[in-house]
C-alpha cells in the first residue's frame, strides 16, 4: 500500500495547481498515513469493526488518485423533492456545485483551500488521509444574526467512473453569534466498492444554532467514514440526526466541545441494517465548562448477519460542575446472526453533575406480537408496527416540523 499511496500522490501533485506549501502540507499528512495505516481492531475505537480488515474482504487494493480536473453532469432527478432548499453538491469526491439561492447573498461567505485541519489535536489517521487527498476545502460562514431561510442540502454522490477508489471531502463551517443553520447529508451512490472518507468542522459561535441531519438510505456497496469535529461556545445548541442504513459499511464519528456555558449538543441515530451490513456511531462529548448539557438517543433495527456499533462517551472536565449528559441505546435483534455492540462510558471529574447511561438489546417482544395479532394483523404487520414505534420514538426528537416530516416520508415510518 506504501508504494500506491506515494505514485497516486505524485500523479494528483503533477495535474494539480498546488502551491509549494500546499504540497509540504499535503505531504507531511501523507507519511503520517503511511506511518498509521488504516485503523484496525487493535485501536480501542476501531475494536468492534475493523475498518483495515473490511477495506481489504470488501474491496481489496485501494487506489488513491482521483483525477479532479473531470467535470461531472449533475443528475438533477436525484434532488430531494418537497423541500425547497440550497445545494452543495459532491460527486466522486469534486464539488460540482454550490447554491444558496434562496439566501441573502450579503449573509453568507464562501471561501475556499482553507487549512483547519491542523488545529484540530487528532490521532486519527483518516483524517491525515483526508488532509493528504482531498482537492479543496471549502468553508460556509453564516453572518452574525442570520437565521438561514432554507435548509442547505449537501448531496454527497458517486457515479460509475468510481471503482476501488479512495473519495476524501472536507467542508468547514462556521456559524457567527445569534445565526441558524440546517444541514442536510444525503447520500446517493451508483458506484460500488469504493472508501469514503469525508470530515467536517463546526465552528459554533455565542448563541447560534446548528441542525444537522445525516441520510444515508439508499443500498449500495460503498465504505464510508463521516468525522464532526463541533466547537460550541456560550448558549449554542447542535443538533444531529443519523439515519444509518444504505452503505455495506458506515462509521460517524462525532468528537463535540462544549466550550461555553449553557451550550448543548443532542446527537439522536437509527440503524436499519440489512444482510451483511457494518455500522456504527463513535460519540465523544467533552463537558469543559460548568452548567452545559447533551443528551443522545441511539436505536438499531438489525437483520441477518448485520452489526452495529456504539460507542458512546461523556467527558466532564473538573470545572465543568452542573453537568447534564443522558445516554442511551437499544437494539432490536431480528435475527440469531445479527449482532449489536456498546460501549457507553462516563469519565467525571466534576462531583455536582446529572450524568447517565445505559445499553439494552434484544428480539421483538412475542407477548406484544400476539397482542397486535389478537387484534387483525397478521404476524408480518405486528413486526412491521413494533419496529415503527421503536424508530419512531427518535425521529420525533427531531425539532425541526418539516424534516422531520421529510425523514418520515423518506424512511417510510408512519404516526
């Protein structure tokens, strides 16, 4: 792998307009990588699923050029309908697009090649190979006090030029004192067996708020690793909905700062996994300062030969007195081989805080399916019931009416 990471580098170098900074910076990322290789099960945070070991029964030898100079046609069908909003648009990796035409231009700054990466204090060296790859890192800043009329729909998509490619994107955001923003990640692949490794980074400023909601829905054969780094100062609020269900294999990985006072950070998720598939959400939420709050709420629907992964951690820093941190997961197991792991954990260092957790798994309870028969529906219709209510449960924590509404039409769950 050494070998192919250094001769793709070298060919992306040659076509690319890099300055010489930018190839030192993008270099020095690259031997990080090569150094760590991909995260496997000897890593704490990698030990449920071994993303080297998937990389390589999945889809054998990565490689990492993608050439950024092709233009690709975007597919205006695979636009969310109902919902008028603004686009950035992904495909195989280049943004091909970005739109917000139903904001005040004045409100709204887009700058691009920014380098943030570099505050983040990281061992992870997926973001190393985002940092060595990606073409341009774009940033979305959202003006003090402006509410953004539209939701910003970021369509994150493949085509057929893909196969056995490593795809990295970044976008930076940040959101000025007082200003709202929702984001959506949809996901939307027709490629196969390629990695995705995508980082965003929140910049969350005196009392603005950020909705995020994460879609991946639709069945395909892709890898991917989605990390949020969230830095919140004094009375923000992040909010994050995950729906994880479409790719072989999926990872969120969420590291969130509540750095001012009052600032919270609610993280709810669903897996709806199928035969084969591999997910899972890595959580850290780190309480630094007193009187901040989280709350998450993980749910997993799993069938045959599926697993799926949750590794929840609240960290309360010794100055971080009143603390409030909620968690919890629960699984419905459909079948003998499907498989359901968590990892909540509490490091306190605080000692006036409201801080808990809890895990529990399961089959479907056959009391309440007898019940549902007893009274016209057939076995089929009472699974189909209970696993609504159990999914439901979480998308209603969902605050925003009309998202929430389209998650509901898009995930097929009824009131």
């Amino acid at each position: 792998m050494k070998d192919q990471l250094k001769t793709d580098f070298e060919k992306i170098i040659k076509i690319s307009d890099f300055s010489k900074k930018d190839i030192e910076y993008k270099k020095d990322h690259l031997n990080k990588f090569i150094k760590s290789g991909f995260p496997n099960k000897k890593q704490e945070n990698w030990k449920f699923l071994d993303l080297n070991q998937i990389i390589q029964k999945n889809i054998g030898e990565l490689s990492f050029y993608n050439d950024y100079s092709i233009t690709n046609k975007v597919d205006t069908s695979i636009f969310i309908d109902g919902l008028e909003h603004n686009k950035i648009i992904f495909i195989n990796g280049r943004i091909e697009k970005i739109d917000f035409g139903y904001e005040d231009k004045n409100q709204i700054e887009i700058y691009d090649d920014i380098k943030m990466a570099d505050k983040l204090d990281n061992e992870n060296s997926l973001i190393d190979l985002n940092n060595a790859f990606r073409n341009k890192c774009y940033k979305i800043l959202v003006k003090k006090g402006y509410v953004t009329k539209k939701p910003l729909i970021v369509y994150h998509l493949t085509n057929e030029k893909m196969k056995s490619k490593s795809i990295n994107l970044r976008l930076d955001f940040e959101l000025e004192q007082n200003s709202s923003l929702k984001l959506v990640d949809f996901f939307n692949d027709t490629a196969d067996k390629n990695f995705m490794n995508m980082f965003c980074n929140f910049e969350l400023r005196k009392d603005s708020i950020l909705k995020n909601y994460k879609i991946d829905k639709s069945l395909n054969k892709n890898l991917k690793y989605s990390f949020n780094n969230i830095n919140q100062d004094k009375n923000s609020i992040s909010e994050i909905f995950i729906f994880s269900a479409g790719s072989d294999y999926l990872k969120n990985d969420i590291n969130c700062n509540l750095n001012g006072e009052y600032s919270s950070a609610f993280i709810n998720g669903i897996f709806s996994l199928k035969e084969g598939q591999q997910h899972e959400i890595r959580s850290k939420i780190n309480h630094l300062v007193k009187n901040t709050k989280s709350y998450q709420l993980i749910k997993s629907v799993l069938g045959k030969n599926s697993k799926a992964a949750y590794q929840g951690r609240i960290y309360v820093d010794s100055k971080a007195q009143k603390t409030d941190g909620y968690q919890l997961s629960k699984a419905i197991l459909l079948d003998e081989t499907s498989e359901f792991n968590a990892k909540p954990e509490l490091e306190i260092y605080a000692d006036d805080v409201k801080c808990s957790h809890g895990s529990a798994s399961g089959s479907l309870n056959e009391n309440s399916i007898f019940y549902l028969m007893s009274r016209g529906l057939n076995y089929k219709q009472s699974k189909e019931l209970l696993i609504n209510g159990f999914m439901l449960d979480v998308v209603e924590k969902i605050t925003d009416t009309e998202i929430k509404n389209l998650i509901k039409n898009m995930i097929g769950l009824k009131e």
